[in-house]
C-alpha cells in the first residue's frame, strides 16, 4: 500500500517528468544546428582558405595598404593617400585579379 509520502512523491514525478522531456528536446533542438555547421566547416577545404587569404594580403600590398603610415601615428584612416590605396584594395578584391592570386597561391604549395 502506498504510504501518502510515496503517492506525493510519484505525483512530484509525473508532473516534473514531461517538464525535463521538454527541456531535453529543447536543448537538442539547439544543439544539433550548430553540431551541423561545424561539421560542414570542417568539409571546407583548407588549402583554399588558406590561399584566400594569402591572394588577399597579396591585393592588399599592390594596392599600396601595407604602405600607409602606420596606424599608431596617426590614428587617422582619412588621408588621402589611404583612402585611393583602400578604394585600388576594394576594386582589386572585387575583380577576377583575387581568383586569380588564389590560383597562384595554390599552385605555390
């Protein structure tokens, strides 16, 4: 026979029970997107990233960016001659010249 103590506990149970189901499926549901980016992350070749970004620290110097005077001088990004190397940067970068530089890096390793 079932004490009142057992029935209180086994009434605690049933009502707390859907509550962590609940909660579990919520916390999966959460769970299982991001599992899923970094799974598709990990499929991403990485000699290509790696040759993006070489090709574009390569636009990046012939549009004359790495001679700008350094930013702990002057602290101002608004000359004149950074904002002409930074518009070269931009339209280099939006050009076939950065696949072209990633095909270079490639081929280099």
């Amino acid at each position: 026979m079932a004490t009142p103590s057992n029935a209180a506990s086994r009434a605690i149970a049933q009502r707390a029970l859907p509550s962590l189901a609940t909660s579990l499926a919520l916390s999966l549901a959460f769970i299982l997107p991001v599992h899923a980016q970094e799974k598709s992350v990990e499929k991403r070749d990485a000699a290509t990233s790696r040759a993006e970004v070489v090709a574009d620290l390569a636009l990046w110097r012939r549009a004359g960016l790495d001679r700008s005077e350094p930013l702990h001088s002057s602290y101002s990004l608004q000359s004149s001659e950074y904002g002409a190397a930074h518009q070269e940067y931009l339209r280099l970068r939006a050009s076939d010249e950065f696949q072209r530089e990633v095909q270079k890096a490639l081929a280099q390793r």
